[in-house]
C-alpha cells in the first residue's frame, strides 16, 4: 500500500494504459469515453493466496472542443489564480484574441467488481473482449488502488494530447480559427456561435437564453458591436 506524502506521483509511475481508445476525441461534437481501470484490492496482502483484481467502470464524457482567447478565458469562472494569470502572459505575449482551444471533461462513475486474477490478466481480458466487440471509445488502465482516479486524470491528459493535433487542423480546414478584423480579431468560430445563438432567440426555436447570449457576448468583448440586435430582441417581445 503506498501511504506517504507524494504517493500520487509513485501511483503514476505505477499506473499504464493497456488499451487506448481506437479514435481521437471528435473536433465538432461531444465524445463519450468508456473506461475501465483495474487495481490490486487494498486487502490483497492479507490474502496473498488469493489474486483477485477491483474493476472500476464509468464514462468520461468530453463535450465539443471549444475555441477560445486569452480573452475569452480571462472572463470565465472556476480557474484558479494560477491559471488566470497564465492567460495574461498569454494576452501579452501572442494577443487577447490569439486562439486556442478549451477541453472540458466530466467523469461519470459506474460501478466496480472484484475479479478473479492479476490485474494485469484481468486488463488484458477486457482488452481482448473490447476488441472483439469492435468498441472504438473505450481505455483499460492498470494502476493502484488508493488512486484509480488520479489514473483516469492521466488518461485524460494523454488523450487530449494526442487529440488536439488532430483537431486543430480540423478547426483551421473549417476556417473556424480565422480572425475576423471588423470584430476585434476574434476568431470566426466565436462569432459563428454568437450568429447561432441570435437565430434561435429571433426564431423563437431552441432553448436559446438571452441571458446566456449576453453572458457570451460580454467574454468575447462583443456586446457593443451587437448591442442595436440583441436589444431588438426585446423590443420585438413587447410588441
């Protein structure tokens, strides 16, 4: 059992995927990854006769690559002072509107089993049963107990890294990372959203909020380009 200060980081060394995901997380849409990290049970030197291994099951559910600025981020809640003040060296060293893209993730647990076995025969079974089922989204992780989410955060990490080549090209072949020079540089992908946003509200169709539009508007600095649209909409309610 690992137990001292720092052990999340012998947990990492300890921890390795045996099955990747057979395709990169989707560019324009959301992608829903199955997993399954399998760990010793913290009571196995108490039955060292018996090899069992803890199956823990879920989903990490990526939603759509967003496309962001320095900007952009610099208005949005949750990150810690660190991180805000990464993006303002980024302002000041590439632009407020230089892009980049914004991945957001959310883990939803499952279950978990106690399998006969090693865990690393047990991760290599449901590898082999995974393969046979032709299931594309789906990880096996062999790591330690105490810190089988701190596996699935590694994951997390590997994937988005080896994913975003891959969907930065698929932005720039879109024409979504284009600045728009009459709205401050900001790129096309921002301003495709707010246009999307506008049609649904004026339509009357979708779940569009006006106050989410105005939310998005003031973090891309956009509102007094719009302001003369977006108070029509109110006007048209009166009416």
């Amino acid at each position: 059992m690992i137990e001292n200060e720092g052990d999340w980081r012998r947990a990492i060394e300890k921890t390795w995927v045996v099955r990747f995901p057979r395709q990169s997380l989707a560019t324009f849409g959301m992608t829903n990854i199955k997993y399954y990290v399998v760990t010793e049970p913290i009571y196995q030197e108490m039955m060292p006769d018996k090899r069992e291994g803890v199956v823990r099951t879920g989903q990490v559910v990526a939603d759509k690559p967003a496309v962001v600025t320095p900007f952009y981020a610099m208005n949005l809640d949750g990150f810690s002072d660190g991180a805000y003040e990464y993006f303002q060296s980024m302002m000041q060293k590439h632009g407020p509107n230089s892009p980049g893209i914004l991945y957001q993730y959310k883990n939803e647990p499952e279950g978990m089993d106690i399998l006969a076995g090693m865990p690393e025969e047990i991760a290599h079974r449901i590898s082999d049963d995974l393969d046979e089922r032709r299931q594309e989204l789906a990880v096996v992780m062999v790591s330690v107990d105490e810190y089988w989410d701190v596996a699935l955060l590694k994951f997390i990490y590997e994937f988005t890294s080896s994913s975003a080549s891959q969907n930065v090209r698929e932005f720039k072949s879109s024409g979504l990372l284009e600045p728009q020079p009459g709205l401050n540089g900001i790129p096309r992908a921002a301003t495709r959203e707010v246009e999307r946003m506008f049609v649904e509200l004026e339509s009357g169709l979708g779940l569009a909020n006006p106050d989410i539009l105005k939310r998005e508007l003031d973090r891309w600095g956009l509102f007094d380009f719009y302001e003369d649209r977006f108070l029509a909409l109110f006007r048209r309610r009166m009416l």
